[in-house]
C-alpha cells in the first residue's frame, strides 16, 4: 500500500469520525428539548458508516476507507410525562421528551473523539515517513 493512500484512508476516518462528533453535539444540545406532540419531539440520531469496498479490488493490501451512509433516528421509545401545568402539554396533559440518552451520547463523543485524534496520529507518521524517505533520497 502507497503512503499516499494511507493517507487517503486517514482523511476519510477523519471526515467519519466528524460527522458522529456532530451528530452526537447534536444529540446533547437537544437532550432536554420538550413537545406538545409525539411526532414532532427530537430523536436521536446515530450515523451509519460502512467501508467504502466498492472502491478496493481484491487485493486486501490496498486497504478500505469509510464513508458515511447516512444518518438515521433511534427507535428508542420517547419519554411521556403527566404535566397539565406545562405550556408545552398537548389536551391531555402530557409532554414528549427526547429519547436522547447522555451518558450513551458523552460515550460516543468521546469514542469519536479519540477515533479523530488517531487518524490524526496515522497521517502525522505517515507525513513523518514521507520526510525521512526524502532525506534518504538526499543521501542523509
């Protein structure tokens, strides 16, 4: 495998790994967001990554990047609170609060955080090698 595409499939973690850090930022700023209406509350939402294989061949040491298929909402169930007093209730006295779960989101980031900052390692040693291989070249 080139140090080139190293660094290709570096940059696509790196633009994976930026998407779920949104996406969780997302999630967490809209944790505590309330509805009058079951259709109409925030949802959770979770990206969906898969290896980018239609762009490999065969040979397995050309190795695969990831990309982003999309992001889709969690089917978690919503939560329903009795409160007649709320300006937010529907008829019925009720309010819809997101399915958005902290500690679940505070993980991710931080999985995707330390995700990002290994990419970040890869191309900084690649980049590092690419040096060392032009001074070889130079005959230091």
């Amino acid at each position: 495998m080139s140090l080139f595409r190293v660094m290709d499939i570096s940059s696509t973690g790196m633009a994976a790994e930026n998407v779920r850090l949104n996406t969780t930022a997302s999630n967490i700023a809209n944790a505590n967001s309330v509805s009058s209406s079951y259709e109409d509350t925030y949802r959770a939402r979770h990206p969906v990554f898969a290896a980018a294989l239609q762009q490999a061949s065969a040979d397995q040491s050309k190795g695969v990047g990831v990309e982003v298929k999309g992001i889709v909402e969690s089917q978690k169930p919503l939560q329903i609170q009795y409160e007649p007093g709320n300006p937010m209730a529907d008829e019925n006295g009720y309010i819809y609060k997101s399915n958005v779960n902290i500690v679940q989101e505070m993980a991710d980031m931080m999985s995707a955080s330390k995700g990002y900052e290994t990419n970040v390692q890869v191309a900084d040693t690649t980049k590092r090698i690419f040096r060392r291989v032009l001074q070889l070249g130079q005959g230091q």
